[in-house]
C-alpha cells in the first residue's frame, strides 16, 4: 500500500501537473507556429525566389548531383527564427504582465551596536553612582 500512496503523492504534486499543462500547451503552440511558418511566412518570403528559379516547393531545392536538400534546411532555419521570435515575444509579454510587488518599506534602522554598548555603559555607570 505505500508504494500507492508514494505514487500517488507525487503524481498529484504541482510541479508535475504543472509539466504535464506545459508540454501539452506546449505541443499545441508548436503546431501553431509549424503551420504559420510553413503555410504562412515561409511562402510569403520564398515565393518569388521559388517562381524565379521555377520550383513549386522548398523540398525541390537540391543540390543537383546529389542528396543534399538545401531548401529543406531554409525552412527547418526559418522555422527555428520564428519560433525562437514568437517565444520571445511570449516571455517579453509573460514578463511585461508579471507585476513587481511592491517592496516593502525598509524597518527603521534600529541603534547600531556601539549606540547599544554606550547606552549599557552609561547605564551601569549611573547604577553605580
């Protein structure tokens, strides 16, 4: 029984539930920025470059004689731009929503230690006297 409640313990943490809700937004966002690149951005950019040297898509673009895809890479380094752009964005506005929290007002600054040792003296001095 104690290796079900162990389980259940730290599946049931917030850390963990919080990962879980993080790669599921996560995964979702990523398509979203896939398909804006792809369908989007990356054809705007291309589009007359590709018209220009008659390739309907970037997979096309191929070093000829070989296996070398480099139209494949353009797109795999104009996915990482925007996606690496639009996380940007989304941290600089999490941020920017982040609200300081007022400091608190510093204690007033109490007597230093020597105030504290002229005051026992003179304390003890008057007991005396």
């Amino acid at each position: 029984m104690g290796f079900f409640k162990e389980f259940k313990d730290f599946a049931v943490k917030g850390n963990v539930i919080d990962l879980a809700v993080g790669v599921i937004i996560g995964g979702a966002f990523g398509k979203i920025v896939t398909s804006m690149v792809e369908d989007i951005i990356t054809p705007a950019i291309l589009n007359p470059a590709l018209k220009a040297i008659n390739a309907e898509d970037l997979s096309q673009l191929v070093v000829p004689g070989t296996a070398i895809k480099y139209g494949n890479f353009l797109s795999a380094a104009i996915s990482f731009t925007v996606i690496a752009f639009a996380l940007f964005l989304m941290i600089k506005g999490i941020n920017r929503l982040k609200k300081e929290e007022p400091k608190a007002e510093a204690a007033p600054a109490g007597p230093t230690q020597e105030e504290l040792l002229i005051q026992i003296r003179d304390l003890l001095k008057e007991k005396k006297s």
